[in-house]
C-alpha cells in the first residue's frame, strides 16, 4: 500500500471513529493531529496512525496495545497478533456498534 494511501484511509478511518463512538456511547472521543483519544469508564484508548508500518496503533486500558493492518480482501483492519478486529474489539470495550 502506497504512503498517501494509507495516510488517506488512516485519517479516514480515526475520523468515523470520533464521530461513531462520540455519537453511540458515553465516551468523550477527541481526534486531534492523528491521534483519536477517547476517555470512557474504564480508562482512555488512543488509537493513532503509524505511517512506517501502515499500521494502526491502539493503547487500551482493557486489552493493551495492539497493531492492526488492513487486510485488503477484508476490508477490516485486522489484529497482527489474530485477536478480533479493531471495530470489533473497540465495539465491544465501548458498548457501542461501530461498523
């Protein structure tokens, strides 16, 4: 995958997030130069974007960190470590349906 666009669908990505999880959940989510903080019951989640990787970057204050890379035939950016997908895992942390 090309750097713009990853970037591209980086930036994309943590945009749907801050409007998916500020609209469905009583989290306060916050996107500010790349970086999506999201403060909610048990803790804050910052996922960001790592360019050298193409990577998307998640700290949890549930699950830990976590790497995801898109998986093109999927569409998902997926677990490097096999663990569910990253809508999915931060669906489940927040109580909110993230697609």
């Amino acid at each position: 995958m090309s750097h713009s666009t990853f970037e591209s669908l980086a930036d994309d990505l943590l945009a749907a997030l801050e409007e998916g999880i500020g609209a469905g959940s009583d989290a306060d989510a916050e996107l500010q130069g790349g970086i999506l903080t999201v403060d909610g019951k048990a803790g804050t989640w910052v996922v960001n974007k790592h360019a050298p990787t193409s990577q998307i970057w998640l700290s949890s204050p549930i699950s830990g960190a976590r790497h995801y890379a898109l998986d093109a035939a999927s569409g998902l950016w997926t677990d490097t470590r096999g663990g569910p997908d990253l809508l999915t895992l931060l669906s489940q942390e927040l109580g909110v349906a993230l697609s």
